[in-house]
C-alpha cells in the first residue's frame, strides 16, 4: 500500500516566486516514489525557523491534520538539519524527510547499473552522517518506506560506524568506475573528436532525442537509450559516438535531468554530469516546449550553467515535443523540433555542424600523385565531390565545412574563405 503523505513548505517572504511551482513538483517526486500526497501545507516566513523550519502553530496543525488524514509521512521542500528532522518529528508525531532525501530516494529505486547504484548508496550515506546526532532519525529509519531504501531494495544503514566503513569502501569502488570514463575522455580529446552534451530539464526529452540522432546517425544503432514519461529515468551519463553527414564523427553524451533545488554536491552523478559538460564542444540545452513551467524549467538549467561558468561553451537552445502543440512553428526563429517525430530534424543538424565547424563549402584541391596520405585524408574527412588525373596530379573536388578544412587542410586556404572562429 503507497504511504500516505503531507506535503509542506515554508514560503520565504524574500524568496523567489516560483514557489508554488516547487510545490507542485514537490508532488510530482512523492508520487514517482510511490506515496500519495494527502495535503498541502505551507506557511510564508521573513526565515526558516532553526528549530522546526515551520512555526510552532504550524506544527501543531500538521499534527492534528496527520491525525485525520491518516498521513505517517511529511515531506518538506528544503534540505533539513538533523535537529530540525527531529523536533519536527516529534511536534508531527510522524516521520519527516526532506526533499533531497526523497530524490536519493528515487534514485535509489530507478538505479539499475552498478555504477548508479553505488552513486546512490554513498549520497545516502552522505546525507545521514551528519544527520545521526539525535536518535529520532536512527529510529526512524529503521520504520521502512519512503527515505529510507538503498538502491537494490537495500535498507539504509543506521549504524555510525557500518556507515562510514561503508562510505569508504564505495569511494574506493566508485574512483574505479570514474577512472575508466577518464580513460575514454582522454582518448577522445587526442582523436580531436567533438563533444557534445544534451542537457535540460527532467523530462525534456533528452534521451527520445539522442535516440533519433542514434538511428539516423550512430554507429551502433542498437545501443539506444532508456527513455520513460517520469522524473529522472536517466540516471548517468551516457556516450555515443554519431557520423553526421560529410564524415563527420563527433561524441554524443546524454546526461542526467536538471530539477529545482538539485542536491548537485551530493550525487556523484550530477557531478560527473556537470563535469562532462565541461569537457564539451557544444551544449544542446532542449527545453520541453509544451510544459505549463517552461519558462521556470529554462531559467533553472540557465542557472546551473552559470554556476558551473560553461561561458566559453557555445549554447544551442533547442525547443521540444512541437508535435504535442498546434502552433505551426515553421516561420518561427530559433529551433523547433519533435524528437519523437523528427521534425525539423535537417535544420537541427546543419545548426550542430555549422556550430562545430562552420560553412559548407566546396574547395579545389590539387594533390601529387605521391601523396596518398593526402588523398586518404580527403576521402576520410570530406566528401568527394570528383577528381580528375592531370599532369600535375590529382584535382580533386571537395565538400567540407570551414573548420575540418582549415584544421587538415589548412596549408591551401584563401584566408577570405575563412570565418574568424574557424
Ligand atoms: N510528444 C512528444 N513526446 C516526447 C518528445 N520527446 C520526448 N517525448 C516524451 O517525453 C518523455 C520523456 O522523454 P525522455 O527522453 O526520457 O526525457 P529526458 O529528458 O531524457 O528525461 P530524464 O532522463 O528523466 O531527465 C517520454 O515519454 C518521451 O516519449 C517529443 O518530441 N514529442
Ligand atoms: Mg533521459
């Protein structure tokens, strides 16, 4: 049977005003974590009380509100101190988690792969160790239910000392996995071989899209990625390598969903995320057009971007699921597209390329008959457009972009040819 919950929030009077929507996604999380939220309290404060985060009165309500509800679970919207859990606990009468612990708790149920399992483990782990002073949390955890599975149907540990073994048993297990990927980074940054990264929001539909560009473009064309309609269903983030048009190879790499008030220093794998993006060439920041909040959704991913200074990074802002909407985006400026559909799917690459490596072009090239290395180089890179064998050697025709010709070919390039970028 799914826990019955109360959801409730303290709403700052300085505080931003997206609050109600945090609010309702504060829903949305208890509900992929298999609760039913009962009710919604909230409470607006000049502060977060250091005792209870809530005023006493408020409290109090929640408590007789549990009582008739038959609600055993109060989630909060803000991280929580361990003291501020165990008053609380104590004033409701039930138990209370807060809305990092109920993330880890989502994680824990979705991760599948060893590596996500062990990311999870050690942010749980994390999260409680200063959270152990009081007994109210030990006891608590010990009760089952939201906030207190690991990943694999594990209960959480509770014991100070198991956990901190355990803590560094998993750091141990975990620099194992994050060298590998350090190893695949290097290779890919002396093949010169061009990343990019698709970020966004939860939900966006960063994975349906990295599947379309899989099957149009990519090498293993089996190798797709787990798409669902729910919060967080990409747990990690995932590679795959694309040849696009004219032979151009680049790196694709899905990543993990944004949310507000993400517990990014916690998980690892918001971390790696994070750092991946700074590794990339170009970011695709997809944005889900047809959500109600899509300007919030936006301006969320814009601010971990800016936190995580990608300044020198170019940005390409795609807009999502037009298929669900009626609009006709045809004469609209910018990126519309459907990843399920694959609309718009042409101009959608020509803006990837042209952001990697400019124009396309066609160049004269004329190469000695010694000089297979060249000609190699030319079918490789380029797309033959045609030769011919004179006396000087081989002429050959090409269609390429600005970049890859300056970057192999650059000793015959007109310099009018070339854009300041390239
Ligand atoms: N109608 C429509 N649905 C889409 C489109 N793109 C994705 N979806 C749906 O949106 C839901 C989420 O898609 P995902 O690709 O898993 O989204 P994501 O951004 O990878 O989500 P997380 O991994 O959870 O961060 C799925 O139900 C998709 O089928 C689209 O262009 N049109
Ligand atoms: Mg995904």
């Amino acid at each position: 049977m799914s826990e019955k919950c109360i959801v409730a929030g303290v709403k700052l009077k300085s505080g931003k005003n997206d609050f109600e929507y945090e609010m309702e996604e504060l829903k949305e999380l208890v509900k992929a974590s298999g609760g039913t939220v009962e009710c919604t309290v909230t409470q607006e404060r000049d502060n977060y009380s250091s005792a209870l985060y809530f005023g006493k009165g408020k409290a109090e309500e929640i408590k007789i509100l549990a009582d008739e509800l038959g609600a055993t679970l109060l989630v909060v919207n803000d991280e929580l101190s361990g003291s501020q859990i165990n008053n609380l606990e104590k004033a409701t009468d039930i138990r209370v988690i807060d809305r990092t612990i109920l993330i880890l708790d989502i994680f824990a149920l979705r991760a599948k792969t060893k590596e996500s399992q062990l990311q999870v483990e050690l942010a749980q782990l994390k999260y409680t160790i200063p959270r152990l002073k009081g007994k109210g949390i030990e006891m608590s955890r010990l009760g089952g239910g939201i906030g207190t599975r690991g990943p694999g149907e594990k209960k959480l540990e509770t014991d100070r000392r198991h956990i901190e073994q355990q803590v560094y048993e998993l750091e141990k297990q975990l620099k194992k996995t994050v060298s590998v990927r350090e190893v695949n980074r290097k290779t890919r940054l002396k093949n010169n071989t061009p990343i990019i990264s698709v970020i966004g929001y939860t939900n966006a539909g960063k994975s349906t899209l990295i599947n379309a560009l899989i099957n149009l473009y990519g090498v293993e064309k089996e190798k797709t990625m787990y798409v669902f309609d729910q919060v967080f269903a990409t747990l990690t983030a995932e590679n795959r390598k694309l040849v696009f048009p004219g032979n151009i190879e680049a790196i694709i790499t899905d990543t993990v969903g944004f949310i507000s008030k993400l517990p990014t220093k916690l998980v690892e794998s918001f971390k790696s995320t994070l750092e991946e993006i700074n590794y990339s060439d170009l970011i695709i920041h997809l944005i889900d057009i047809t959500n109600e909040n899509v300007a919030i959704q936006k301006l969320t991913t814009d601010n971990v971007l800016k936190e995580i200074k990608v300044a020198d990074i170019p940005i390409l802002e795609v807009y999502n699921k037009i298929d669900k909407t009626d609009y006709d985006y045809s004469d609209a400026d910018g990126l519309y597209i459907s990843a399920k559909t694959g609309k718009n799917f042409e101009k959608f690459t020509e803006a990837i390329l042209y952001h990697l490596y400019g124009e396309l072009k066609t160049y004269d090239i004329i190469c000695s008959y010694a000089d297979y290395e060249k000609i190699t180089l030319l079918e490789n890179k380029t797309e033959v457009i045609s030769r011919s064998y004179e006396d000087d050697g081989v002429h050959v025709k090409i269609s390429t972009r600005i970049g890859i010709y300056k970057r192999y070919f650059q000793e015959n390039i007109d310099d009018e040819d070339l854009q300041d970028d390239f």
